[in-house]
C-alpha cells in the first residue's frame, strides 16, 4: 500500500529555527523507499518552498496556506481557492482583526501588504528568501487583480490572536474560518482545512487509497491530526498531544518508525 506523509512546517519540521540533517534524511528514505511525502503548512508557497530546497527537504507535493494552494514536485500550482474581495475588506473592519500588524493577502506568487507596521515578519522573511511583497492600501483590498486564498494577520500575544480568530468566526464563519496559530491567524474559505488538503491532494494525484500518516503540533493542524489519526511532536503542547495517536520527537522518527 502506497504511503503518505503530511508534515506541518513551523514548530513541526521546522523548529528551532532550523530542519535538521536527520530530519532531510529521513524524509529522502521514505521517498526512496516509494511512499510520497510532503508539508501542509499555512505558509505561502513562495516562502515555504525555498526554505525546503535550502535545507535540502524532498517532496511530491506542497499543500501552502492550510490547502488554499496546492503544487506539485515542480512547484506548478495546480490548484488554489478564493476568498470574495467584498469578504476581505468586511473582515478587515472588524476591531479586534484591528490590533493586527499586518493585513497580509496571500495569492499564488506574490504577497499583498497593508496595515503593517515596521519591524513586521512578512518583509523580513520575504528579503530572505527572495519573495515578492506588494505593498497596498487598504482602499485596494477589494481590488487586488489576482485570486487571494488567504488572509494572514499578526499579533504581539497568542491571547490577541485568539480573540481575534473567535471575533472572525462569529461574524463570517459561513464563509472564512480563522485559524490561530501562536501570535498569529490564517483566515481562509470556510471549508478549506488541512484534512481537506490531504483529500484534495490524494485525488489531484490520484493517490486515494494510500495510508496517511499526518504530523503536527498547532490548532491549525487539528483537522488532520484529528480525521487521520494523526501524531504530533513532543515540543506541542499538552492538549494538542492529548488528540494524537501516538508523539515523536520529530518528523523524521515518525517517518522512521512507520517505514
């Protein structure tokens, strides 16, 4: 039976600002072995995916923005979803959605900004990995001339964060879901999910059948931790262990383990 493996990004296979050497062997053995293996993170594809090159990570497929975006083992984008403009700018007007740091607009090849404040993560990472960034005002959120997937936001404190995501799911949870993830939230279509993204994936490549084995240690990663079955790394935290079938202490034992 063919095998395959989801991995979360941050705090997952990346943690303490690195991929390890083990972690990229691990992975390249797997992929050796015929089983396929890839990351469902809610980064965006062009930050994500050279960061993976950099540290020499293989993959068949990237599943970015909580499968908002789908590519494949040539990073072609081979399919994406679509948050309304009118709800973007609607979301924006809410006042806890407000305290953020940033308003940041994620389409297939290129970030919009707004809203943000100097010292804000999404240009520093973009001038490290070489990523373009649009800087846009806020009259131009209902205007932006590609489809946007979705909408990241920033906070100084996971409590923000939170309040913010709960503010957002009350007043647009029949169109958006915001998912908190530390200091910050991924807003995208209501139902798009990572266990959505891993069905998706399975039958864009033809692949249903496979065994899944998922990974990962945030809110965001509930959906698939939860509808496969799936692990988590000892770095999460206590209620999210509570929900995995088993904890590693990284993606590659996980890998290893279930060879």
């Amino acid at each position: 039976m063919l095998k395959f493996a989801a991995s979360d990004y941050d705090g997952t296979l990346f943690r303490d600002d690195l991929i390890t050497a083990a972690d990229a062997a691990a992975i390249r053995k797997w992929r050796a072995a015929g089983h396929k293996f890839g990351v469902v993170s809610g980064r965006d594809h062009g930050m994500l995916m050279p960061q993976l090159k950099h540290y020499g990570v293989e993959y068949d497929y990237l599943a970015c923005n909580n499968g908002g975006l789908i590519s494949d083992v040539d990073d072609q984008v081979l399919w994406e979803a679509r948050i309304e403009p009118a709800v973007l700018k609607a979301v924006s007007q809410l006042k806890l959605v407000r305290k953020s740091f940033h308003f940041s607009f994620s389409s297939k090849d290129r970030t919009y900004l707004c809203h943000d404040l100097p010292g804000t993560w999404v240009w520093r990472e973009a001038k490290e990995w070489d990523y373009p960034i649009v800087p846009i005002t806020e009259d131009d959120i209902e205007h932006l001339p590609q489809t946007i997937h979705q909408y990241s936001l920033g906070f100084t404190n996971p409590e923000d964060a939170l309040a913010a995501s709960d503010e957002v799911n009350a007043h647009f949870g029949d169109t958006v879901h915001a998912y908190p993830n530390r200091c910050a939230v991924d807003i995208i279509p209501a139902d798009i999910s990572k266990e959505q993204a891993i069905a998706h994936t399975l039958a864009l490549f033809g692949w249903d059948g496979a065994e899944i084995f998922a990974i990962g240690d945030e809110i965001n990663d509930l959906p698939m931790i939860r509808g496969y079955r799936g692990y988590t790394v000892a770095t999460a935290r206590p209620a999210i262990q509570e929900e995995a079938r088993q904890v590693y202490d990284s993606v590659g034992a996980m890998l290893e383990d279930n060879l």
